[in-house]
C-alpha cells in the first residue's frame, strides 16, 4: 500500500488482533522467509479490515489474496465494480501517464495521490472533481470520445520502466490530453480544475534511465527466502538487488503468506523466472496486446518479525503473520 507517498507493507497476527505497516523505503534490505502456506486475507469495510471467517487457504499461484466468498463480499460494496454509487464524498478524475499510454481513471478526493501510487502511474493529473457517479460519467465520457482506457496492463508498465522518457515529454502528453479532454462537453456534477502535472518517479526512485530486470520471482513455496536491497519500488511492485541481479517481485504473490524472519544476509531461493531484455516483439506485445484502445499522442524490513504476510501487520515475536495485499484500500 502507499500512504503519503510512502510505500508500506502491511501485517497482520494471527487470529486478527491489530495490523501494522512497515514502511519499505529504497535501499531497505529485506530478508523474509515464506511459512507454511497462505490464506485468504478477508475484506476492507470503511477502512477497516476483517478476516475472512473461513481462512481459507489460497494457491500459491493466486493474483488475488482473497478467496471466493471474499471477492463476492468485496465486490458487492464496490466503487470499482459500481456497487457503491451511494459513496458521499468528493471523487477526482485523473489522466494517469504510463510510458506510452495515458489512461482515465477516478479516485476520491480524501486519498490525494494514492491511488496513483498504487497503480505505478508515472504522472497524473486531475482535471475535474465532484460527486461520484458524474466522475464515472466523465470517465465513460473520455473512454469513448478520446479513446482513453482505463485500465492498463501490468506487462504495459513494466515495459514503461526501462524506456519512462522524461518528466517534460509526460507532462505534454498529459496536458494535451487535458486539453482535448476540456472541448467535450462536461457532465453536470464534476466541476473542471486547471491540470497540474504531478510527476512520481522521484516517489519511487526510477531512474532516469530506467529498469530492466534480469528475473522475476516465482510464486512462493513454503520455505522460501526472499531477500535483497530495495533498488526501487513502484506500484505493487518491487525491484530488488541481490545475488541473482535486479529482481522484479510481484508483491500480490506474498499476499496471505505467513513470513517469517530470515536472517541478514540470507541468500534468497525462491524459484526466478528469466527475464529477456525488452526487444520489438515484447514492446509490440505489450503495447497492442492486452490494451486495444490505448492513446499517445539503507533500513530493515522485515528481520526480527515473524509475522503473517498480508500488507504487514502487528509484531508479536516468535508467531507468524500474515501480508495484506499491498494496494488493498478502495479507490
């Protein structure tokens, strides 16, 4: 999760009890190791969370860190599944920037840039700002009249990373869309805002030059060791160095774990995917495969706890916890 521009992973013990969050700060040494297995992390209610009743048991393999009857609670009081357009507060549109793609989104006013952080956008700004349903109608409104998605692949941002361009190219690509966003005809209930370009990367410590991971972590077995330096973290996910190089991990595949202690300097053994260095194919895949309307114009995380893998949560020595999926809070 991100909170103040800070990315955090958030524990819980086990049983429930009170969470906790860490924060995971760029050259943060990470050293876990994965338990026994992992379970479903329950659902968030107006802030706050509750475990699944079940603590049902999830496969290794699972994107998401909650199980069926969890996902069917979830989506029932949902502003991303429109089961919540009774929601009284104030929502933002916002223009996110993801390399060569600018997508539409919303996000209520309350969570500032958070929503942008958690989705690894590399620039945003908002251009309008009102009551909910009329910021899903302007959503809908520039997804058909500009051809803005809104929704952006995980293979898209990641090949974003290696080539980002520069702060100046995103900000005119995302004021130009602005401005052709301000000559369509606006929905009542969203009053417009002069764009202001907020750049991110300097949050999450992309270079200029960009990333080009040489693995990728494998979902967890029990017993793994996930460890290295934090070299940069954007959205969920985090970009380590160890002795294997620059490794992407997925932070969704730690959701539910139960992670324990490993000690500094623990050499990692979770199971790495090779990864290529991105080339044409990859970029065209990318870029035109899963997303068809698309428009360009030194810390310690993690030792000394043993703890239940779900976003981080409370200490309590000797026990496990479980990691909460790290962009868990609603829009």
């Amino acid at each position: 999760m991100w909170d103040q521009g800070t990315a955090l992973l958030e524990w819980s013990a086990p049983g429930g009890g009170t969470s906790r969050t860490s924060p995971l700060n760029i050259d943060t040494d990470l050293a876990f190791t994965a338990g026994a297995d992992r379970r479903c992390i329950g659902v968030w209610r107006s802030g706050r969370h509750r475990h699944c009743p079940m603590s049902a048991p999830l496969a290794p393999t699972a994107r998401t860190a909650q199980c069926a009857a969890c996902q069917a609670a979830d989506r029932a009081d949902s502003i991303a599944a429109d089961t919540r357009l009774h929601d009284p507060r104030p929502f933002a549109v916002y223009l996110a920037h993801h390399g060569g793609a600018v997508k539409v989104g919303i996000t209520a006013v309350e969570r500032g840039d958070a929503r942008l952080l958690e989705q690894g956008a590399l620039a945003s700004t908002v251009i309008s700002t009102g009551a909910l349903i009329a910021a899903r109608r302007a959503e809908h409104l520039l997804a058909a009249a500009l051809g803005l998605p809104d929704r952006m692949s995980a293979a898209r941002k990641r090949l974003a990373r290696a080539r980002p361009g520069t702060a100046a190219e995103r900000a005119a690509d995302l004021l130009d869309t602005a401005e052709r966003a301000g000559e369509l005809a606006w929905p009542q209930g969203q009053d417009r805002c002069e764009p202001q370009v907020r750049d991110h990367t300097a949050a999450y410590g992309l270079p200029a030059d960009g990333l080009r991971p040489t693995a990728a972590l494998l979902p967890l077995a029990p017993g793994d060791v996930i460890s290295g330096r934090i070299a940069c973290r954007i959205g969920t996910d985090f970009y380590l160095d160890n002795v294997s190089g620059l490794v992407l991990l997925d932070t969704r595949l730690l959701a539910g774990w139960a992670l324990g202690r490993a000690e500094p300097g623990t050499a990692p053994t979770a199971a790495l995917e090779p990864l290529a260095p991105p080339g044409y194919q990859e970029e065209q895949d990318a870029l035109f495969g899963p997303v068809r309307n698309s428009h360009r114009g030194r810390g310690d995380a993690g030792r000394g706890q043993d703890h239940r893998a779900r976003r981080p949560g409370r200490r309590r020595p000797h026990r496990a916890a479980r990691v909460h999926h790290p962009c868990r809070p609603p829009p």
